[in-house]
C-alpha cells in the first residue's frame, strides 16, 4: 500500500525561548518548498522475558568485568586517602583528647594553687591575729609592772616622808624641851624690864667667833669644778652647849646648789663647834660662805 504526501504552504510567525539541560541545535523553518518530515516510528514494546519452567536450573550470572590497572589505582589512591582520613580524624580525636587532659591537669593545678593561697592566707591571719595577742598581752604586762613601779615609788616615798615628819617632830620635841629649860631658868635672870632676850644674862659672840668657826669649817669644803663669780650662802646653825651640831639648813641660797650642799655636807664633817672666849657656844649662829674669801 503506497503513502501519497500532499504539500501545503504554511506561513509561521511566532518566536519562543526554549530551555533545556542539555543544548539542543534548532530545527530549520519549514518554507513553502521543503515538504514536512513524515512522524517518527512508534518504539517497539518490550518482549517480557520467558518465565523458568518449573524444575530448570537458574542461569549463572554474568562474570564481573575484570579490573584494570587505573581501577586498581583509582582503589588504591582512595583506600589511601580514607586512611589519610581515619589518621588526620585520629590525630585531631588525639589533640583534642590531649587538650582536654592539659586543660583538666591545668585546671588541677590552678584548684591546688587557689587552695595553698587560701591556706597561707588563714595561716597568715592566724599568726597576725597571735602576734597581736602577744603584743596586746606584753602591753598589759608592761603597764602592769609601770603600775608597780609607781606604786613602789609612791611607797618609798611615803616612807621618807614619814622619816622626815618623825625626824621634825623629834627636832620639835628636842626644841619645845629646850625652851622649857630656858623658861625655867629665867628665874634667876638679871636683863632688864624691856630686854627681849631668854637668857640668864646678856651675852653674845665675841666679834672673831664666826670667822673661827669659817675657817674651821671652809678646810672641809669640797667642790668639784670651777665656780662662777663669787656667791654666798647663809646656812643656820644649830648647836647644843658642848658645841655638839644639832642641825643645819640654807636660809639663803647661793643659787648654786652645788656650793650650798658642799657647804652643808663641810659643817656636817666637822660635827663640833669650839667655844667662844668667854667658854660658851652660842645655841644658834647664821655663818656665810662663800668660795672666793
């Protein structure tokens, strides 16, 4: 049977973009001479593959291709890069795990540190808060024993004090007796109606009697250093009738202690005074000194 294809002239205006993957070569315009290709083949259908009889033997599959020397490679070269892989990821696990144990042994050893402070400063503390218990105990101490001192010092003092009150009031008691000695003699006195004297009879030093008794007493004068200018001290004598020195005191300064302690502690050595010429020693005499005469 014989196909007849008629021809048409067909006029085509349109334009269309058309994507694809894969670049494809456009097919020519159909002009009014070219005549239309004929429809392409219907594909033919798959013959299904025979079914096994039952009881036949399945056939062997087919024998795997064999391996060239690039394939052989190509496994080569991956299986390598995989160990390379397994390695780095190891040695990276590895590193990591070894960071982890720096990290750990570092952080031990920060705690240890931290620890040790906190030991040295509550040790420290409690030496500081010792010392000061010490110091605080030693300062109590020391006001204790100052207070003991004052307190030893209060009583001697106390104790001179009531020396010298007993040695006043002996000197009192020796005087008061003294005067009522005089008073009783006064019986027998021979002065005037105005005399204002306590003895029997007048009577007095002779004029040389006191420059005796200095120059007794001055040999026994020692002071030690120079003396500035020439002062004098006045010191009151008192004597009992043998000449025996009861008593002795400044009534006037030198204004200089030294002189007048040396002139004291002089009267105290020579203990007796002479007696005058008419054989009596005067009860009381006021004698000056000084270091030039």
């Amino acid at each position: 049977m014989a196909t007849r294809w008629s021809t048409q002239t067909i006029t085509v205006r349109a334009e269309a973009e058309i994507w694809s993957s894969m670049p494809e070569m456009a097919a020519p315009k159909l002009t009014e001479s070219a005549p239309m290709p004929p429809p392409p083949p219907p594909e033919p259908e798959p013959t299904p593959a025979p079914e096994p009889r039952p009881g036949a033997v399945k056939p062997a599959p087919a024998p795997e291709p064999a391996q060239t020397e690039a394939d052989i490679g190509l496994i080569k070269k991956k299986k390598k890069e995989e160990e390379k892989k397994k390695t780095a990821e190891k040695e990276k696990a590895d590193k990591a795990e070894k960071e982890k144990a720096d990290k750990e042994k570092a952080d031990k050893k920060r705690m240890e540190r931290e620890k040790e402070k906190a030991e040295q400063e509550k040790a420290d503390k409690k030496a500081k808060e010792q010392k000061a218990k010490e110091d605080r105990a030693r300062e109590e101490k020391e006001r204790d024993k100052n207070k003991q001192a004052e307190a030893d010092k209060r009583k001697k003092e106390d104790a001179r004090k009531d020396t010298q009150a007993k040695a006043d009031a002996a000197q009192s008691e020796a005087m008061r007796k003294e005067n009522i000695q005089r008073m009783q003699g006064l019986a027998g006195a021979s002065g005037s109606e105005n005399a204002t004297g306590t003895a029997l009879k007048s009577s007095g030093p002779s004029a040389t009697y006191a420059g005796r008794l200095v120059g007794r007493i001055k040999p026994n004068i020692s002071y030690p250093g120079d003396m500035l200018g020439n002062p004098r001290a006045e010191v009151e004598v008192k004597v009992s009738q043998d000449g025996t020195i009861l008593s002795r005191r400044v009534v006037q300064t030198s204004g200089n202690k030294a002189w007048d302690d040396a002139v004291l502690r002089a009267i105290d050595k020579t203990e007796v005074f002479p007696k005058d010429t008419d054989g009596r020693v005067p009860s009381v005499i006021v004698l000056g000194f000084r270091p030039l005469d």
